[in-house]
C-alpha cells in the first residue's frame, strides 16, 4: 500500500515508537510537506518507494529511520527516499537510512532530461547511512548539496554523480565506503565538488565540477567533527 500526502500536509511521529511497515508515503503534486520523527521499513518493490517524492516543490524530510535489509536481492526493496519528476527543493536532514540496496535516487532516469534539467535541486545533510549498498544519493540532471554526512560499510558505491548533474560534497566521512563519490551507470557523466571529506583511504573518482555556492545559509562542521554531531543524533530521536 501507498499513502498519498496533500499541499502544506505534515507528517509526525509522535514519539520513537512511530512506525510504518511496508506502507510507503508518496508526496505527489504537492508543496510544503514536512515528514517528521518516524520509522519506515521493509516497503516491498510493489508498493513502491518507502518515500517517493514525485513533482513536488518544498519538502522536508528530517529525523527519519529508513531500512529494510540486505537478506533478498536487490530488487525485493526500491527506493528508501526517491526524489523524481522535477521536484524542486527537497531537504533530507538527519535521516538513519540502513540496511538497504537502493537507498536515495533524485532523478528516475537517463531518459527524463527535458523534464528534470533545471530541477531537482536537493540538500541532503547530517544524515548517517550505514550497510547500505549504493544510491546516497544518486542523482541524474539536478543540483545535489551534500554536507555533514557519516557513511559507513557502503557495499557498492555512495554518491554518484550522472546525466550532467553538479553536486557540492563537503564536510563528509566515508568509513569502509567503496567509491565514495564517483559518476557511474550512465553514458553522460555527472561533476562533483568535494572539500574536506574524510575518504578513508578511497578516493573521490568524479569529474570536476562547479557548484561551489548554494543559495542559503549552512554550516558545514568539518570532517572531524561529523560522526560526533550525526550518529546517536539521526534518525527518529525527537522528543515532543
């Protein structure tokens, strides 16, 4: 099953014992959602995303758990947050996504140029990824921002830049991460910035690209003090 959201809707988690399971939550046509402070996992491919964000303009997705698990193949799950269809300034902060294929994809596909060029302008900050395999995100055409994230036990690949997309990276640590940024699976190449990401000993392997300002106002907290301010912190652990 699916859960369709409305204009100016928000959705909350009460307390961290709020969770959906196999129940995805598809944000479509919309402006200024808020998804807040709950649990969603083990959504089956059928029933789509866990979240799916689809031509929707303004949301916000904050202090989310994000999982399934790595026991069925790749294909069993989809997406744990996929931002597609033109979407236009999506926030992603303090997201625990874990255990997961596919976890975060902004931009459906290769083919969607004349619809999402120009578009797909996302934030991901402060958000812990953990034995995820690949898609943190993987974006195709849009503007990816990506700050203040801890990775860790990332099996296939992390941030993959595609289809002339420019992403900033900075102020990340990759921790037993296999290509933590890079620009895969597509003929057209994608472009990264990246600055002051601890790499652990892999290497950012993406062309150079040139989206070196966003338009607000951020503090990236340097490498060294991600893991401090972002586990323990992510996921739903809002108290109301």
């Amino acid at each position: 099953h699916s859960i369709p959201l409305r204009h100016g809707s928000a959705s909350f988690g009460l307390n961290s014992d709020s969770a959906l399971e196999n129940i995805g939550l598809f944000v479509n046509k919309v402006e200024n959602v808020i998804l807040r402070n709950f649990k969603s996992s083990k959504v089956l491919a059928k029933n789509g995303d866990a979240i799916g964000i689809q031509a929707s303009k303004n949301v916000w997705a904050d202090h989310l758990d994000l999982s399934s698990d790595l026991d069925h193949g790749k294909d069993y799950y989809d997406g744990l947050l996929d931002v597609t269809h033109a979407s236009e300034w999506v926030t992603i902060s303090n997201v625990f996504f874990h255990d997961h294929y596919k976890c975060s994809l902004v931009g459906h596909s290769d083919n969607n140029a004349a619809e999402d060029t120009g578009h797909l302008h996302v934030t991901y900050a402060n958000n812990y990824f953990s034995n995820v395999s690949s898609r943190l995100p993987s974006i195709r055409f849009g503007t990816g921002h990506i700050f203040n994230n801890y990775y860790e036990n990332v099996l296939s690949s992390a941030v993959d830049t595609r289809d002339g997309a420019q992403v900033l990276v900075e102020s990340n640590v990759f921790v037993k991460a296999k290509k933590p940024v890079a620009s895969l699976y597509s003929d057209d190449q994608g472009y990264a910035v990246v600055k002051d990401n601890d790499f652990g000993g892999e290497k950012n392997e993406a062309p150079a690209g040139t989206l070196t300002k966003v338009p607000y106002a951020y503090t990236a907290l340097g490498s060294a003090k991600v893991k401090a301010a972002v586990v323990g912190t992510a996921g739903n652990t809002l108290k109301f």
